[in-house]
C-alpha cells in the first residue's frame, strides 16, 4: 500500500520553456525551497510542498499515480495524454497565463488550403497523434499519422510526411521550413492539472491554500 503522504507535491517542467515561469508563479505565491535546483526534489521550506522537476511528458503519469498532486504543464500534453489513455480523467484546474501557443497543421507555403477534406490521405507528422486523430475524426477526414517526437517541421521536405501538426507561437518555424498554418486544432497555455477530486486530510487543506495563494497573485497580475 502506498505511504499517506502529509506533504503536497507539485510537478513542474526540470527546464524548458514552462520551468522557469512555473518556479516564478510558485515562489510569487510565497512557496521556498531548499536550494537543489539540478536535483529532481525540492523540499519546501515555508509551507510543507515539495517540488519534482521533471520532463514535462512524465507529469500526466505522476498524477494518474497519485505521486504528484498538482502539475503545471501546457494544455497541450494534457490534451493530448488524455485522449491516448495513458492518463485519462485528469482535471485543468487553473489557466495560469503564461507559455501561449496552438496546435495547427501547417501546409507547404505553394498550397492552395480549402479546408479539412483537403487532408485526405495524407501523411500528417506531429507529435500529438492523439488530438490530431480526434479533429481528423470529427472532420471525416482518414489521413495518417507518423508520430514524431521533436523536429516535426522538417519531416515534408525529408519526404517522411505531406503536412505537419505542430505548435505555433510566432509562426516562425512554420516558416522557415516554408510552411503556412492553415487550422488551429487547439489554444494552449501553462495551465495547472491534478487527478480529480481533493486529496485527503491535510494535503486537501494545502491544496485549497495554494488555490487561494494562485488566485490572489493571478488576480493582481490580470
Ligand atoms: P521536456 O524536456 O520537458 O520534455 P519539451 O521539449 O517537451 O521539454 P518545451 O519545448 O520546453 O518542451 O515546451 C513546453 C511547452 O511549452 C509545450 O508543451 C507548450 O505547451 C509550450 N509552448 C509555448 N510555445 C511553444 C512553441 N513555440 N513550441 C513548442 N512549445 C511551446
Ligand atoms: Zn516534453
């Protein structure tokens, strides 16, 4: 049986473009760590919550199996774990602003872009197989995925794949490998996620400490 834990845990991303700003919103709150910013454990000084720095991938699973309570990472890979299986249910508990981007299929820049059904047949490189499935489904489109992990944008002119489903900030990269967006499968941001329900005993007090810290900050920020 797993050990009733009396301290809260919070999962952020080790490095990134989510670590630093979820270590500033956490420290904004009041939270302080005893100095171990290379190790995957911060303990936490003021308040009993600790940290793990990890991979922003590993913490859907973190909170599926109850070793982390709250997790900061992009709606994205929440999105995207929750409609693979491998952590469903999960909850977006707060939007926290920070990390903007979408996830849009980009065309060669030469294509004359009418719409979904245009798609048909296609070879579709992206890292989120999984949201990208469900738009193509609920579009009537049938087109492959070919599931990339990183350097998605350069898999068209490799030959690996016609299009590409990808996140976007600026459009730059699209860009540069002469690439246009053409639909906008999801808007993400940083957001904090946790397995649904309140966790118990004093941990459920922590959490709902650390809700009303997140809202006060956020609330002055807006
Ligand atoms: P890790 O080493 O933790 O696996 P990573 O390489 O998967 O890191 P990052 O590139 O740091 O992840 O991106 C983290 C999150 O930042 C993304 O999941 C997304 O929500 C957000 N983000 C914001 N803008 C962009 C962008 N232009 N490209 C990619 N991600 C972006
Ligand atoms: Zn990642």
């Amino acid at each position: 049986a797993r050990e009733p834990r009396d301290r809260l845990r919070v999962a952020i991303q080790k490095s990134g473009r989510l670590g630093d700003p979820a270590r500033d919103l956490l420290s904004a709150v009041g939270l302080t760590w005893r100095e171990s910013r290379d190790r995957l454990f911060c303990f936490g000084e003021g308040l009993p919550i600790d940290l793990l720095l990890v991979r922003d991938d590993d913490i859907p699973g973190l909170l599926t199996e109850g070793v982390a309570d709250f997790g900061i990472l992009g709606r994205n890979v929440l999105a995207e774990t929750g409609l693979d299986g491998t952590a469903p249910g999960l909850e977006e508990v707060r939007q926290l602003g920070f990390g903007p981007c979408r996830l849009a299929i980009g065309v060669p820049e030469g294509w004359d872009y009418e719409g979904p059904a245009q798609l048909e047949g296609l070879r579709i490189a992206t890292s989120y197989p999984a949201i990208t499935q469900d738009w193509l489904r609920r579009h009537g489109v049938d087109a492959r995925t070919v599931t990339l992990s990183g350097s998605v944008e350069i898999a068209p002119s490799l030959g690996q794949a016609d299009v590409v489903c990808d996140l976007v900030s600026s459009g730059g990269t699209l860009r540069a490998n002469s690439l246009k967006p053409v639909e906008t499968l999801l808007e993400s941001e940083a957001v904090l996620a946790a397995p649904p329900g309140r966790p118990e005993g004093v941990r459920g007090e922590l959490a709902d400490l650390l809700l009303r810290r997140l809202d006060g900050v956020r609330r002055v920020a807006d």
